[in-house]
C-alpha cells in the first residue's frame, strides 16, 4: 500500500461478509487494552466471540512495531460506534491507561497514518483517538478510556509528526 511501512498479512477468515466502505474520514486510533502484546489473530478470535464478522479494526500494531491486517482496508470496520462507515481503526497492542507505548509502536503508527493520508487525501486533522468519537457525536453513552491516557496525550505530537512525514 504505502511507501513508509509494510504490513503484514495475516490471512484472517472472516465469518461474515464485510462491506465495503464509500467514505473514509477518520482515521482512529485505539489501543487494545490488553495486558500483553497481541495480534490481530487473537483479537479476531476474541472479536467472533461478540458476534462480529471478526478482528474489527483494520490495523493492529505490535510491541515491537508490526503492523499487521485486521479487516481488508475497504470495508467497514467495527472498532468506533458511529465512525464505522466511514473510518479507519488503527490499534496499538498494550493497555497505554497503564503502561505506554513503545517508541517502534509509535513510529509504526506515524508511518502508517501518514500512507493513509495519502492515500486517502487526508491530513492530521482527521486523526483521532477512539475518545474523541463520543464527544464528537455528543454521544456519552459510549464515552470511553480508549486508546489511553499514555497514547492519548501524545496525539499532537503524532499529528505533527504525521504532517511533517506527508511534506
Ligand atoms: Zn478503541
């Protein structure tokens, strides 16, 4: 896809068709608040376990900076209630309320974000984390912690950052 990072396929089998999506105008940022480092493989499983089609974001991102295929990039994800029609999610492996990102998780996710943009003629100001969606849709019944304080805080830095990578 982009020219910054590679992502590595994982084959996954979806147990529902998926749709494609016609908009794309956020790209949203989560973690997965797990204690551990895991895949998008594990989430997948645990996603069929809700009912879903499957893993419900499109990126997951390792601890030690993989960027690995959740769902197909077009189709519409489950990882934003609201956004899903017309976002992408983007999860970082780790529980960032209590421990923080690593620095390859970080500079995977710039590059990633900013091949998006691209790719979809976007810039920063689409970028956003999983918490903002609620405030965005006035929505409290789905106000959440996610992607973390510890990644939360660091959203400008990453937004600067992406602008600087896409110059
Ligand atoms: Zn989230």
């Amino acid at each position: 896809m982009g020219k910054r990072v590679a992502v590595k396929e994982t084959y996954l089998a979806f147990v529902q068709e998926l749709e494609k999506r016609r908009e794309t105008d956020y790209l949203v940022v989560h973690h997965t608040a797990s204690a551990g480092d895991i895949g998008a493989a594990e989430i997948h499983e645990e996603h069929k376990a809700n009912g879903w089609a499957g893993c419900g974001y499109h990126y997951v991102i390792r601890f030690d900076g993989t960027v690995e295929r959740g769902r197909p990039r077009d189709t519409v994800g489950a990882h934003a209630f609201g956004v899903n029609d017309r976002s992408i999610g983007i999860a970082l492996s780790g529980n960032f309320m209590t421990t923080e990102p690593t620095d390859a998780q970080i500079t995977s996710l710039e590059n990633l974000l900013a091949d998006l943009c691209d790719l979809y003629c976007l810039n920063q100001t689409n970028i956003i984390g999983h918490r903002d969606v609620a405030v965005m849709l006035q929505d409290s019944a789905d106000a959440t912690a996610c992607p973390g304080d510890r990644l939360y805080e660091r959203m400008d830095e990453i937004r600067q950052r992406v602008h600087r990578l896409q110059e």
